[in-house]
C-alpha cells in the first residue's frame, strides 16, 4: 500500500492510525491539499503550500511546518513509493483533544498525514467522447475557497452524478455557475474561454491558473465572470479541470448535448497546450511558466 507519514513518522500505509478522538474524525476540523507529481517532480508545490496555509489561516489552525519542511516531507513520501507520476494527499487536523467539545481546544498538537498513490488521468477514449454532467443547485456553505476537510455537501453533490450515470456535477447559486462537486468548470461561447471568478465561493484551483495561464500565452480570447445558467445551457462546450482529469470536455448536460454533442475544437487545443506543457514544465522542470494572467 505504499508509505505515508504520519505524525513525525515514515510507516508502511497499513500500520498508520490515529485516535477516534481526532478533531478531523469527529469534526472534519482540518485542511488538505491534493498536489499532482510528474515524473516525481511536485507540480508548483510552493502554490499549493501558499493556498494551504491561506485554508490554515481561514480555519484558525497554526501550520506546524515551514515550507521548507513541508518540501522535505512531501519529496521523500514521493521518493518512498514506487510510481513516477504521483497523486499527494496531505491533511492537517487540529489534533485529538480528551473530550468532544466544539470549541478549539488548547494545547493541542496537529495530526500530519501525507500519503501517496498513482496519478491517473482520462484515456483518449474518454476525450475523444467526453463525459456526461448534470447541474444542481450549490448548497455548500459559503466558505468554499478554503480547501478544508470537511467535504459531506461535495460528495452528495458529487454522488448526484454518479447515480445519474454522470461524471460530474455543475453548481449553480443564485442563477450562476460556481463550479463542479470535484472541479473547476469552464465554458467556451463564440470561440471565448469563460471562467466564473475567484470568490469566497469557488476553490481557487491550480489548474484553473494554469488553464487560463495557457489561454493568455496562445491568444485564446477568454474572460473571467459570472456566468448565468442560461450561458451554462447554450455554450458551445463545457469543460472541467482538476489536477486527475486535467482537462476534459463534458458533452451531455442534464441529458442534452452541449453544443454539437462531441468535444469541440477548443478543447481539443487547450488539451494539446497543456499536454506540452506537462512534457516541457511539469516533467522537465523547466522555468518555461506561463506568464500569469489577472484572476
């Protein structure tokens, strides 16, 4: 099953534990961060460490690593497993107190628990015919930008999909997109990239920067806005993003075919920048970045 730290220790996956008494069992008190590794390289950790400590700060939680630990840490569970491209899952809890109380306790030590396993992302079968998204109405709560643990109202509304043969379940609030149970969601309309802003509602996602990092470096035409559901409905293609699946068309939406019900040009050209830019940046470790874009 591969090694995991946990608590200041490298252990076998299989001999972890922790109390039932931990905040993150009994709460889901904690943060987390999901960070994509090619060719054992870490993919812009320091973004990924900067929005966990911004999740950190929301929450009250004190990060009990510097960067440079956290460095340390996560590149030696990516050296002690065996796979080149890698799938990080680090989660920090506010510790396990010796009664439930709501209240933070003080004194406390956090529970660090980094774990490993295989990036696998979608086949060219599933690009080349997309996938199946229903909407529902986004009923989170409205702290969604911070990437905490506490995750019941995502996976509900990710199981909506599921039950409904779908890959994917698209959030709207208000009469506007926000985003997917499990991703970012993009629209193209007119040959334009639309993305619905960073907000207090929408988890700021690496992979949404680079997406739009990569419209920017090639002349895509795209802007950042609301969106309205009506737009959602008429757009000539629908994508999610996510560090897994990367980035993947949805053709049908609640039963109807988007645009001409297959992936669409845009698609395929974004998905052609990002697969160069995964061989040129994120496995060779070039200082090639994209320049960043205003989001």
């Amino acid at each position: 099953m591969g090694t995991v730290y946990l608590n200041g220790e490298f252990m076998p996956a299989e001999a972890a534990r922790i109390s039932p008494m931990d905040r993150g069992f009994l709460f889901g008190d904690g943060a987390y961060e999901v960070i994509p590794v090619y060719s054992r390289r870490c993919f812009r950790l320091e973004q990924h460490l900067h929005r966990l400590q911004a999740t950190l700060d929301g929450i009250g939680l004190p990060n009990p690593h510097a960067v440079a630990e956290w460095m340390t840490l996560i590149e030696t569970v990516v050296a002690r497993n065996g796979d080149e491209d890698q799938s990080v899952y680090l989660q920090i809890t506010r510790g396990a107190d010796v009664k439930r109380d709501h209240a933070f306790p003080r004194g406390v030590p956090p529970t660090v628990f980094i774990t490993s396993s295989p990036l696998v992302t979608p086949g060219a079968q599933l690009r080349e015919q997309g996938v199946a998204g229903v909407t529902a109405v986004d009923y989170r709560w409205l702290r969604c930008d911070l990437k905490t643990i506490s995750l019941l109202a995502n996976c509900m509304l990710r199981q909506q999909a599921v039950d409904a043969g779908a890959a994917e379940t698209l959030l709207l609030r208000d009469g506007y997109l926000t985003e997917g149970a499990a991703s970012s969601i993009f629209i193209v309309r007119d040959g334009t990239l639309l993305a619905p802003p960073k907000s207090h509602l929408v988890l700021p996602g690496i992979t949404y920067d680079v997406v739009l990092e990569l419209a920017a470096r090639h002349g895509l035409p795209h802007e950042v806005r609301d969106i309205p559901e009506a737009q959602v409905r008429s757009a000539d293609e629908i994508w999610m993003t996510s560090s897994t699946r990367e980035v993947l068309p949805i053709t049908r939406l609640d039963g109807q075919p988007v645009g001409s019900g297959c992936p669409g040009p845009v698609a395929a050209r974004m998905h052609a920048w990002y697969q160069d830019f995964k061989t040129t940046v994120m496995r060779g470790g070039g200082a090639g970045q994209p320049a960043a874009v205003p989001v």
